[in-house]
C-alpha cells in the first residue's frame, strides 16, 4: 500500500510540474526582432525584402539552434529560418498548384489522389534546387505533406 501512496504522490508531483512549465512557456515574452543576435537581425532585414514580420519563434531542429521568422510579403505568407550564426537555412513562400512546374504539379495531384489540396509552397535552401510542398487531406480527412522537386520527383527535406 505504501509503495502504491508513492507512486500516486510522485505521478501527482510529475503532473503539476508539467502543468507548472507548460504555463510559465505560454507565458513566454514573444520575441522582437531586437531581441535576436546582430547577425540574425542582419539576415532577418536582409531576407524580409519589405515584408513584415508576424511571428519570431526560437527553436533547434536536426541539431541547429534557429530561429523561425513568419512573415508577409505582397500579402502572400512568407516564411524563413535562420541559424543562430546568421546563416539563411531555408525559405518557404506561399504560392499556388498552378503556379508550379507541370512535372512538379502533376507529382502533387497525382500524390493527393482523391483528396484536396490545402497549401502550396516554394521552398528554398540557399545552393540547392528549389522545391515545391504541398499539404493535403485525404479522403479520410487525415493531413498529408509532400515535397517534390521540378520534376516531379519526391524528396525528402
């Protein structure tokens, strides 16, 4: 019995300090553009090309830490993300099926089969070819996302 009070009391302690961490994150100060090192501020200004910002969001992903910048351009959403040294690591830009290559547009609807489309993007990698995603739900409303290349091929990020 007293092993089992134990393990109740530590459960209940795991269970507020989770409580306890998720409220002091959503209290989180979001972050300004001010708030970012000298060369990420210097490729955010440089990469917004008039655009405004919505959102900056610090994160690691595969092992960089970055930051994600959610921004507007021409009233077309246009995301970017920059490594905390400055470098540009990817942009993704808001755009249309029809506006992509034939052999990329075909790949997507063939992939999306009887399901629909969501979101289109270009999505670009400084010195790499530039890519094409699409989300999509499918027939059984589940959310899908794939990345193909100019022709068509699937990629991988």
């Amino acid at each position: 019995m007293r092993t089992v009070t134990l393990f109740a009391a530590a459960s209940l302690a795991v269970v507020l300090c989770d409580d306890l961490a998720f409220a002091q994150g959503s209290t989180r100060k979001a972050l300004q553009l001010s708030d970012l090192p000298f060369n990420v501020q210097k490729t955010v200004k440089d990469t917004l090309k008039g655009g405004t910002i919505k959102k900056i969001a610090k994160e690691k992903e595969d092992g960089i830490e970055q930051y994600e910048i959610e921004s507007t351009l021409n009233g077309q959403s246009r995301d970017f993300n920059v490594a905390a040294d400055g470098r540009l690591l990817a942009v993704e830009e808001s755009t249309t099926l029809d506006a992509i290559p034939t052999a990329a547009r075909a790949a997507v609807r063939k992939k999306v089969g009887a399901g629909t489309v969501t979101m289109v993007e270009t999505f670009a990698k400084p010195g790499k070819p530039l890519l094409y995603e699409a989300a999509y739900t499918d027939g059984k409303g589940k959310r899908h996302e794939v990345l193909v290349d100019a022709d068509g091929k699937e990629v991988k990020d």
